[in-house]
C-alpha cells in the first residue's frame, strides 16, 4: 500500500507535467496557424494588388493606377536619369505612354511575391502614333510598333500601396522598334 502511494503522486505529476506540455505545444501550435493565416491573407492582398495593376492598364485608367502607389512613390524607370517622385508625376508619366501610343497594352504577369515585394515580367506593345513627351519637347510618331519584355519590381508598403517601382527594359530596343535610333 505504501508503495502504491508513493507512485501515485508520481503518476499525478507525470500527467501533470505533460497536461502542460500539451497546453504549450497547443499555444505554439496556434501561434503558427495564426501566423500562417497572415501570411496567407498578406500573399492574397499583394496578389489583389497585381490583378489592380493590370485592371488599370486594361483600362488605361491611370487615375486609378496612381492611387496604388503611395503619395510619396519613387518610380525608377529605365532610361531615366532620376526618379520620378510622387504620385501625381507617376500618373503623368504612366499617361504620356498612352498619349503616345493609344493602342498600347501591357500584360503584366506576377512571378515572384515575397514578403513586401511583387516581381512582374511584363510584355508590352503599342504603335507609335501620338506625340511623346521629352524633356526637350515633343517627339513627333513614327508610326511604328514596339514589343518589348520589361521586370517590374513592386515594393510594397504597410498600407498595401507600392511605395517603390523599379522597371526595367532595354530601352536602345524600343527606340530602334520605333524607329528613333539605328
């Protein structure tokens, strides 16, 4: 009987000891559901994200572009000497492509979405047939079409707007398509 009692205590606390094992485990374990549920709504927002991008080019509504990137963008933009800062100027150098080339169509496809960044290869087109806009004036069309493969590196902020565009594409390409250089 006396051994009896002395394992029964042991007994006690042995289930006791892994009642609150398990009561740990179950907290770690819902920590990392809950964590995994952020992530997965964080991928889905930067996703709703990309599919607005292409919704606004589709729509050539570049109102509704500027308003996904923060007040304060940079846009980092090939054949540029400086960035263009801000989402008024953006929306203004996003819309002298269209003023340029009314027909032109982008297709932006979402290739990486890590953390706070969307990667985009993006396949362009359009027929040069508007004035573009230079910093030494207009350039008078050509007539001539581009197709041209871009990455656009989307850095994304708390708010879920881009806060950070980075784009590049050979520009020496485009310029001979359309027949601005040799």
């Amino acid at each position: 009987m006396k051994r009896f009692l002395c394992i029964v205590p042991l007994v006690i606390l042995f289930c006791l000891t892994i009642a609150c094992q398990d009561k740990a485990a179950m907290a770690e374990l819902e920590k990392f559901r809950t964590q995994a549920a952020a992530e997965e709504q964080h991928k889905a927002d930067m996703k709703k994200l990309a599919e607005k991008v292409q919704e606004a080019f589709d729509n050539k509504d570049m109102a509704a572009l500027a308003q996904l990137y923060a007040e304060d963008a940079k846009f980092i933009l090939s054949g540029e000497a400086e960035p263009i800062q801000g989402r008024e100027a953006i929306e203004r150098s996003e819309a002298a492509i269209f003023r340029a080339m009314p027909d032109f169509h982008a297709k932006f496809t979402p290739i990486v979405i890590s953390g706070d960044y969307i990667v985009f290869e993006v396949v362009s087109q359009g027929t040069f047939t508007g004035p573009l806009a230079s910093p030494e004036g207009d350039i008078p069309p050509t007539g001539k079409r581009a197709i041209y493969r871009a990455a656009f590196i989307a850095k994304v902020n708390a708010d879920g707007l881009i806060e950070e565009d980075r784009t590049y594409y050979d520009t020496a390409e485009v310029m001979r398509q359309l027949g601005l250089s040799k």
